[in-house]
C-alpha cells in the first residue's frame, strides 16, 4: 500500500527524492484545482462589470451549469476542471481583461466561451441528455476530452445550440444549417473531428492526444497539423511500446506519471532531426512533443517532461527559493542564462534525463558509447548545476533540503562503471559549452579590459583580479554566435561519424579537433579569432585544444572567464593584428583569478 500523505512536508520530501508517489501527486493536484478554481471566480466576478463580455461568452449559464453539475458529479468536474488547457485558457483571458489595448484579433468574448465549452463537456458526460448554447469561436466549437466541430470559416465568431443524446449523438445547430454527429468517435465527417487517445496496456487509463484544442499552449511559430489516422496510429504505437518500458524499467517514474499526465499535443506529424518539447507552467498534465523517433525517445521524452508537471506542482504550492527573475545561471542544458527557477527546473528535469541513461545504456536497442556518454555528462551537468543552485544564497530552508535529498539520491550514480574514452568526452563536451556560454553571454566591464589592455602592451604582470562581467541582452547575440555544433560530434567518440555530422557554419578548426591534430586545430581557431573575436564556438575550440597542444602550460581563464579572453582579444585586435593569441591566454591564466 503506498504512503499515506498527510501534509506538505511529507510531499515535499516525496518529491524530492527525485520520483515522488501517487499520494504526494493527488495532494499537489487537490493544490492546483483550488488555485484554478479561485482564477476561475477571479473571472467571473471581474467581468460582471463587463457585460458585454459576459453575456455574449454565456459565462452566467456556464458557470451556473458546471456548479451545478459539481454538486450532483464532484469527481467529473473535477477531472473536467483539470483538464490542462483550462489552465492556460484562464491565463490568456485573465491577461486581456487587463490589456490596454486589447488588440488580438479574436474578440475577448469569443475566447471566454471556452467556459461554456467546458460546460457542454461536463454535461454531455453526466446527463443522459440535453442542450446548451454555446460560442463559436474562429469557426470551432472545441469540446474538452470530445472534440472539435467545423462550423465556419475561421475568422467567424458567433453562437450555435448543442443538442446530445443518450446514444452518444451530438447535433450542432446555427441558423439553417446543422451538423450531426452519430458518435463522437466518428471521423468520417469533415465537420466533425474526434479526439484521439492514447493507451498504454490494456488495464492502463486512456492519455488524450490532442492535436485540436485552440487553448494549447504552442510556442511562437507553432502551428502543428492535425494527425492522419495513420499517423495516430503510429503514435498509438509508438506510446504503448514506450508506456512497456517505462512500467519495466522505470517504474518510480511510471507510478507518479499515471496520476498527472492526462495528455500528449503532437507538435509535429512526422519526427524531426532536432526533436523538442515543453510543458506550460500553467497547464500541467499535457506533454507538448514532436512525434518521437521510436518508443525509447518517447520514453525520455515523458520522464522529463513529467519531471518538469512534478516540480511546477510543488513550486506552486511551497516556496523553495526566494523570488529572483534575473537571469544570471549557467543551465549546461541552454545556451543562455537562466533565471534561479529555470535553473531549479533543469536539475529536477535532468535528473530524470540522466537516470534513465543511467539505466537504459545498458538496454539492447541503446548498449553505445553515445549512451555512456549521456549518463555521465548529465550526470556532471546536474552536479554542476546543484552545485550553483546551492551557493546562490536564493534557497529556502525547504528548497535546500529539497536539494540535497536529492543529491544524495544522485551520489551513488558517481560510482557508476563508465568507460574511460566515455568520462574524457563527457568531460570535453562539458567544458567546450561551458566556454562557449561565457563568451556568448558575458560582457566584461570595458574599463577593466582597457586596464588590462595597457598593462599587457606594457608587458606588465597582470592584475590579481580579472573584471567584473554583465549579461548580455540576448536579442544583441549574432546568429552565428547562437549555437554550438561541436559536443553533438564529441559524443560520438568515432571520428567518421563525428565528420559526417559537419557542417559549414562550424569552425574549420573543429575538423581538426576531431581528428586529432591539436597544431592545425590551434591555428586555424586563432585565424578565425583575428576575424571575430566574439565568436564563442572558437574559443570552446581553444579550451579544448589549448591544453592538448601545451600540456604543461596554464590555459585556465578558459574555463572559469574565456569572456575576458575574448573582450581583451578584440580591443588588442582593433589596434594591432600582431597580438599572439595563445600568449595572451597564457597571460591571463598565470594569476589567481576572481569571478565577476
């Protein structure tokens, strides 16, 4: 029998053994409907001033219907009210209530009926029978866990009546013209498009994959299709293969997952080269995904994703760190840096990601060295990771307790069997990024450079401290200086595969790297270093390459301050093509440094 959860703190600690159990998720879950609830009175009572909205979204009736079903049917409601896409729904139109101007293209009374929506939904479940008059909003009527209907074209918004009946039949009514449903599950009308579900065992509840709700919560430029049948079909596949892993393999993850993931929103049709995925802080329960490779990337995909549900549960309800939006971390998992909550969100993400290739490594479809590779580096990452959260002076007493549960959970993977070839690429994947970030997200005090650029010139000791440095504006970051290439081929640890995966836009020093010849990889990084000295892929490059060429030299500043390198780089470089490079750095590294 699981653990009967009485408190906060007992979730707490549930969680922070990096799993959690079903207990603590159904307290955290009972948190989050009362918080939702309270947005949902929130809206009603700020729009009785506005009854313009008010009366054309049919919020009154809507409201009156769902409370009136919670009294008869508390569970359906419930469920109803958690569904994910409510959450972010409230927090677009709570948004526009307050805009100044409103100017979205879809009048606010229009998105507000999705109340009614929910209404329809709860009613259609509980009573045998019935109508209701709903908004038609950009020519749909979505009906949560049901489906969609195709009542217009998209720019049309209006009102229909909803008539259904104890067989299951819907029947759409707008003026003359009618659409009806013979079952709800029927895909053969255009008019009508179900929701789909997933399932991953036979006793297992359904998961949704929703491909159809306009309240999902897509990211700029978003704009999946919705699926074929065979296309579900495949992603029906694809997730009662991987649901088969997780219950063999990761079960501390499956148990918690049953209770809080409710569905999947295709982000794309077919999978893509560079895969993504996302939650919505205020949507828990869905999984935004491209369609996965095969059953093992879904896999992944769910424990992380579900890490991401578990932490944002917790954080609504007990405060772990101290409110901080500055974004001043370094989440080896982003290229940019990352405010204490996003940093706090990777570890517990991450952990699941570098669990499951603690485990899966060793499974017949992924015995690699690449998936060595995965265990040990994030493994690194996320020590590195707890190691800043914990010195930043931002957490709670619950938060580091909470942190160091859960590193106490990881210490033992340290210990771990790994490959010698596979510590040493992690190790060089780790410190090429972690160089790379400095440069591309740092900016020294330009005083302190000019001081340090006159004191080399003069060929003068360097000072005891290097200067303080800001975060840059990262709409300020060139596109060549965005991304870098070079750990996707590290991982690889074989020098073919590693060259088939170049492309243009990389260093040609990288080349070099990789096959071996640390001389050519040096000069051709310090080339390209005279034509942009900001360009951070080179000075990863040089990070790495540096210490290879010149075992017995200090090249150091590389790994704690290469934003120092490369500012003094460019101001030398503006007066005099002549700076040796690979002496500057030496220069840099030979004194006790301090952070900026």
């Amino acid at each position: 029998m699981p653990t009967t959860v009485t408190g906060i703190d007992d979730v707490t600690a549930s969680s922070s053994s990096g799993y959690g159990t079903e207990p603590a998720i159904a307290t955290l879950t009972e948190g989050a409907l009362l918080m939702r609830l309270i947005l949902l009175r929130t809206l009603i009572a700020e729009t009785t001033s506005r009854p313009e909205i008010a009366d054309a979204a049919g919020l009154s009736l809507a409201y009156q219907t769902l409370a009136e079903l919670q009294r008869s049917h508390p569970a359906e409601v419930a469920t109803l009210l958690s569904y994910p896409h409510v959450g972010p729904w409230l927090a677009q139109v709570l948004q526009r209530l307050h805009a100044e101007p409103d100017d979205a293209p879809t009048p606010l009374w229009a998105d507000c009926g999705y109340l009614g929506w929910l209404a329809a939904a709860g009613a259609i479940a509980c009573l045998p029978e019935g109508s209701i008059n709903l908004v038609v909003r950009n020519g749909v009527v979505m009906l949560p866990g049901i489906g969609r209907a195709e009542l217009g074209p998209a720019e049309d918004n209006g009102h229909c009546e909803l008539h259904w009946t104890r067989d299951g039949a819907l029947r759409f009514t707008r003026g003359t013209s009618t659409v009806l449903v013979p079952s709800q599950d029927d895909e053969s009308d255009p008019a009508w498009l179900p929701l789909r579900r997933l399932r991953g065992a036979d006793a297992e509840r359904e998961v949704f994959l929703d491909d159809l709700d306009p309240f999902r919560y897509l990211l700029d430029g978003q704009q999946p299709p919705r699926l074929t049948t065979a296309q579900a079909g495949t992603w029906q596949q694809d997730f009662a293969a991987a649901w088969e892993l997780l219950r063999r393999d990761f079960d501390r993850y499956l148990v918690p997952m049953r209770s809080c993931l409710q569905s999947l929103a295709p982000l794309s049709a077919q999978p893509l080269a560079a895969s993504t995925s996302h939650t919505a802080f205020n949507g828990v329960g869905c999984v935004y995904t491209t369609a996965p490779a095969d059953p093992c990337q879904l896999a992944l995909t769910l424990i992380h994703e579900v890490q991401h549900t578990k932490f944002t549960l917790l954080t609504d309800q007990i405060v772990l760190f101290d409110p901080d939006s500055v974004c001043r971390f370094y989440a080896p998992w982003r290229d940019d840096p990352r405010p204490i909550m996003g940093l706090l969100h990777g570890i517990y993400a991450f952990f699941g990601v570098t669990d499951f290739w603690r485990i899966h490594r060793h499974a017949d479809c992924h015995r690699s060295m690449e998936a060595n590779v995965d265990f040990e580096l994030w493994r690194l990452q996320v020590e590195g990771a707890v190691a800043q959260a914990s010195t930043s002076s931002l957490l709670t007493e619950a938060g580091s307790q909470f942190l160091n549960a859960l590193s106490a959970e990881m210490r033992p993977w340290g210990e771990e069997d790994v490959p010698t070839a596979v510590r040493v690429a992690a190790s060089e994947v780790a410190i090429a990024h972690r160089t790379f970030w400095q440069v591309r997200n740092l900016t020294p005090d330009v005083a302190g450079i000019a001081e340090l650029a006159v004191r080399w010139i003069a060929r003068a000791p360097r000072p005891d401290g290097l200067p303080p440095a800001d975060q840059v504006d990262q709409s300020t970051v060139p596109n060549d200086h965005r991304r870098l290439h070079l750990p996707a081929q590290l991982k690889l640890l074989d020098h073919a595969a590693a060259e088939a995966l170049s492309i243009p836009e990389q260093p040609r020093g990288d080349r070099a790297y990789l096959a071996g010849d640390m001389a050519a990889a040096v000069a051709l990084y310090t080339e390209e270093v005279r034509v942009d000295p900001l360009r951070p892929q080179l000075w990863a490059g040089l990070a790495l390459a540096l210490p290879k060429l010149h075992p017995d030299d200090d090249f150091s500043v590389l790994d704690d301050r290469a934003e120092v390198a490369a500012h003094l780089c460019q101001v030398l470089l503006a007066d005099a093509e002549g700076v040796e490079i690979v002496e500057l750095v030496r220069w840099l590294s030979r004194y006790p440094r301090t952070h900026g």
